[in-house]
C-alpha cells in the first residue's frame, strides 16, 4: 500500500497541535482526521480515535467512562470504570485506525512530515496572502521526504482540550 496524496491543513492558533491530515492510499482508500501534534520529544502522528464508553449497570445506555453520571437514567455510575494502559493511565480514547507495523508507522509519519513542511513553506512564502494547498501529491512530495524520529505523547496531551478543562473545575 503507497501513499498516494496527503491534505494538511495547518492549525493557525498557537499550541501543539501543528496540523490536521488525511491521508490516501492507492489513489482508493483514506484516513481522516489524524493529528500532528509537537510534543516535548518532537512531532508525532495522533490516530483518528474515538472516546471509550461503557454501558450503565442500571438501564444500559452508553456513557463515556469519565461520566459520573448515566446520560439516560441520571442514576451516578460506578467509579474506576476505564481501565488502564501499561503506565498506570487511564485508557480513555481508542484509535479508529493505526498502524500494525513500525516500518509502516514510520513512513506515514516521514510523508505527512514531508506534506507539513511543504504547506509550512508556503505559508511562511506567501506571508498574508497565504492561500492553503492542502493537497499535495507524492510526486510533488519525494524530494522532501526523509527519515525523522518519531516523536512520544507527553501524559497531558492523553487528555484533550474540554477533559482538561473539566478536570480543572
């Protein structure tokens, strides 16, 4: 499976998130919604995930396994529901789609990288008459694609923007 074209389209607020992407396979097969996040141990390729739910013990409606309380019934839900990767986190989002393989991992994030500094490029070319390409085409790619080191996620970013503020309240 090659890549056959990759959108980016830049985040222009400040913060981690660099970019959103999609990338296509063959010319017939795409993957929405990834992430290219600037962590503290460089870029990485967030998945497309989903929030975990469970269900509630009492009329089993589906609830996300932060809830404390079923969106349903309104009856409070049972504490530690979600449970935890191999740090001791709690796993609250599962990836729709990811990669099986390194090699493979590896050359997603290296063509996306490619596609982010291309767009990057011309947006800091075309100052504030930027107007986004956001499609480009492997062709247009292959002379910009080089092997980089994955980035990791910090632990602050395994929870995103609304969890974070609804922790702090």
């Amino acid at each position: 499976m090659k890549v056959t074209e990759v959108r980016i389209k830049l985040n222009q607020t400040a913060g981690r998130l660099k970019a959103y992407c999609s990338v296509t396979f063959d010319d017939v097969f795409v993957i929405r919604e990834l992430k290219l996040i600037d962590g503290p141990n460089g870029y990485f390729l967030a998945m497309p995930s989903k929030k975990l739910e469970d269900r509630c013990p009492h009329c089993s409606a589906k609830n996300q396994v932060r809830s404390h309380y079923c969106n349903w019934c309104g009856k409070r839900l049972p504490e530690n529901r979600a449970s935890s990767d191999m740090q001791g986190r709690l796993r609250l989002y599962a990836d729709v789609a990811h990669p099986i393989k390194m090699e493979f991992r590896q050359m997603l994030h290296d063509v996306v990288m490619a596609a982010y500094r291309r767009e990057k490029e011309l947006a800091e070319t075309m100052g504030e008459n930027y107007q986004p390409k956001e499609l480009w085409r492997i062709e247009e790619l292959s002379n910009y694609i080089r092997l980089e080191e994955i980035g990791k996620p910090s632990d602050e970013y395994l929870l995103d923007e609304d969890e974070k503020e609804n922790d702090s309240l």
